[in-house]
C-alpha cells in the first residue's frame, strides 16, 4: 500500500472530523479527494542516527518519509524543537534505542493530521509534545503526551521549558519533596535544566548552592538569586565540598541534584548532611559506576535515580505538571533562557555545543 493511500485510509482530518461532512468510515477509501485544512508533503528535511557514535553519525536528510499517524496519533507540523541531553545519551548509545532513529524528545507546532480513534485534538491547534522524534519537520506522536498550548505563551517558551521544566517540577516536588529553608546544592546550575530548577527552589524559599562552569555561568546563577554559587572548574571552586560545608556551617544540604554523574558524585556524597538525600538524575560528565550499599550507612543518605517519564505516565500526570509549567510560564514566575536557536542542519554543531559544556540554559532547534 502506498504511503498516499495509507494516510488517506487512516487519518481523519479536521473538516472531516468537525462534521460538516459526516464522518467516512477508516476502511472505506475516499472516494473523491481528502479536504485538508492543512497539506501535508510526503517527504520532510530530518536528522537520522543509523548508528551509534559522535556527531557525525547525525545525518542530515531532505528527503525522509513523513510519518502517518496512527490510532492515538497525531501528525504535528513542528515549529520548534528541544534538545536535550538525554538526545547525546541515545546517540552515542549510553542509553539504547533502536536505530535508525529520529532524536529529538519534545516539539511545539501545529497538528497537521488527526490518526484513526483519536480524539480530544484538531488539524491546527497549537501543541507540544513528549515523544521522539522531534528532528524532524513532521512527528507522529502519541496524543496522551501532547497538550495544547495556551494562548499568551510561545512555542519557543514552551520549548524552553517542556521536557527541562516538568523534569525539574517533579523531582522537587515528589523525588525529594523540597522544604522552604531546606539546604540544596545543585550541580550545572546554568544548563537548561539548571536555570529552570534554581527558579523553583529560590520560589519555595530553599537556600541555593549553584555549581557551574565559568564565571559567565555562575554570574547568570547568581543573577538566578542562587544563595551561594560555585564555579567548580576554577582553582578555588575544585574544591567545593569544602565550599558547600563551609556555607551549611559543616552541616552539608539536605539534597543534592546532581545530573552530572561521574566527575561529581563522589562530591556530592561528601556534601550531603546526615539523613540527607542524594538526586542522581543524569550523566553530564558520564554515569555514576556502581556504588557498595554501605557507603550510604555512615550518614543514613537516601539516594534516588528519578526519570520524568515515571512521573508523568498517565494523562493525569501529564496534565498537572504540564497546568504546574504553564502556569508559572503565563504568569511570569519563571523565566527561560534560550541557549540559541539552531537550524535544523546544524544539529551536530548543537551536540557539540552541549557535550563541549558551551551552552547556557536551552538550545533549540528549528526543523
Ligand atoms: N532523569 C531525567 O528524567 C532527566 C530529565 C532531564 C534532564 N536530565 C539530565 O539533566 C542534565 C541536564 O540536562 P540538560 O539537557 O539541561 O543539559 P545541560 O545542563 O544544559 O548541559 C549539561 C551541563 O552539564 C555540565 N557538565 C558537567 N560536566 C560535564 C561534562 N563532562 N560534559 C558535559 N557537560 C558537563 C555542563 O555545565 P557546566 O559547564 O556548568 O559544568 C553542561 O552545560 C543531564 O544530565 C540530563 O541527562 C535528566
């Protein structure tokens, strides 16, 4: 079947499915031409991974296949996409996916086509998306991870924020629920992660301790309100469980986050108090190795290895964190920092960027 005829087959779209004409039964093709609000080509520009490797293996493609979503789907023309650091992870094979694949976990755009029994969404509305995918002009992606954007808030803000955002929402208020007065040391404080969390830990009344890279990073925690910032790739910053001791009055946080893995973990055990509580969330400099249990005894730490997407499987979840993001975009309270925009062709260049330490606060990519 041809990819022409499978998509007439199976895709709804949007006059038809808002009733002027009633709607064509999916397995009786059409019998005259599909009316679209909005034509959709059949190849796209994409970035394909067909293997493993540095970011060279991103292959930019002017021709790939649009996809046809299928039942629970939805075809989203993307405006604007995400990266992320996860995306590095899926390159390089740290984390495993099948491949070829299209990187990309988040999007902002418009539906362009409705799949089969999917409802709750029409061609046009304005959406953004948790899926894969997302270096690409086209995504068919599930329509229990995608949500409209509301009026006032822009994709760019959106994607500055989405997978980033509602990440950092969950883990402070469900991995480690996070106290007003509570001590926080929080590693890559300027990362696109890092900028959104130093936000909500200053608005529930924490006291900040930032890690970052360079003084322009720590100038813009800083400027974040971050209590204390460290710049722990400097000569009195490699130091800085001493640092972070020193400011806790030789206490040590309450919580760490650290999403930098290898280099700080370590560290980041050193740092926390008694009955404290260590985030590991990512691997920024490489993942945590394997840790003996009794090194958690002497001070009682509590440790947690977190995802997002464990915190948002059902719609449920995806609603109130996506309400929680929204919110806080609409009214002002938390600001997001574009690292860049990219266009598509220069994804490698974004990996570099990103692996390289050069980015601060989010880099995007437009498809
Ligand atoms: N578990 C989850 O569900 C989840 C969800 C989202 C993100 N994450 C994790 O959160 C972290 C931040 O993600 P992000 O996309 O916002 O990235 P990011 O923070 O913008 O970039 C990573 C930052 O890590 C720091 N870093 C320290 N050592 C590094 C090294 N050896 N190589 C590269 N970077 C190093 C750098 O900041 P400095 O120069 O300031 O050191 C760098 O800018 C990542 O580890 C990611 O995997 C996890």
């Amino acid at each position: 079947m041809s990819l022409c005829t499978l998509r007439r087959s199976s895709i709804r779209l949007a006059a038809l499915r808002s009733q002027i004409i009633p709607a064509i039964p999916v397995s009786r093709p059409f019998a005259f031409a599909p009316i679209r609000t909005m034509s959709v080509p059949t190849t796209m520009k994409a970035v394909v991974v067909e293997q493993t490797g540095g970011p060279e293996v991103l292959q930019y493609k002017t021709s790939y296949p649009v996809p046809t979503p299928q039942e629970g789907q939805l075809l989203v023309r993307n405006n604007i996409s995400g990266v992320n650091f996860i995306d590095t992870y899926f390159r390089t094979g740290l984390y495993s996916s099948p491949k070829p694949e299209v990187l990309g976990r988040e999007g902002a755009g418009t539906v362009a086509a409705v799949g089969p029994n999917t409802s709750g969404f029409q061609v046009g509305d304005r959406v953004a998306w948790l899926a894969n995918g997302g270096y690409a002009e086209y995504t068919a992606v599930p329509a229990a991870k995608t949500v409209k954007i509301p009026e006032g808030i822009s994709d760019e803000d959106v994607m500055a924020s989405f997978l980033s955002g509602m990440t950092v929402l969950s883990f402070v208020k469900e991995t480690y629920p996070v106290q007003k007065g509570d001590w926080v040391l929080l590693h890559a404080a300027a990362g696109g992660a890092g900028f959104l969390m130093t936000q909500i830990l200053k608005s529930i009344g924490a006291k900040v301790i930032g890690t970052a890279g360079g003084a322009e990073k720590c100038a813009i925690v800083k400027d974040l309100g971050a209590d204390v910032v460290i710049d722990y790739r400097s000569e009195e910053g490699k130091d800085w469980v001493k640092l972070v001791k020193e400011a806790t009055g030789g206490r040590g946080v309450d919580v760490v986050y650290d999403s930098v893995g290898k280099d700080t973990w370590e560290g980041s055990l050193e740092a926390v108090k008694r009955k404290g509580t260590i985030v590991w969330f990512g691997n920024a400099s490489g993942p945590v190795p394997p840790i003996p249990l009794p090194k958690l005894s002497p001070k009682c730490v509590k440790i947690a290895r977190p995802t997002l997407f464990g915190y948002i499987e059902t719609r449920e979840e995806f609603e109130y964190y996506t309400n929680e993001l929204f919110t806080r975009l609409k009214s002002g309270e938390l600001k997001v920092k574009i690292h860049k925009v990219y266009p598509l062709e220069q994804i490698a260049q974004v990996h570099t960027d990103l692996e390289g330490r050069k980015t601060m606060g989010k880099p995007l990519v437009k498809p």
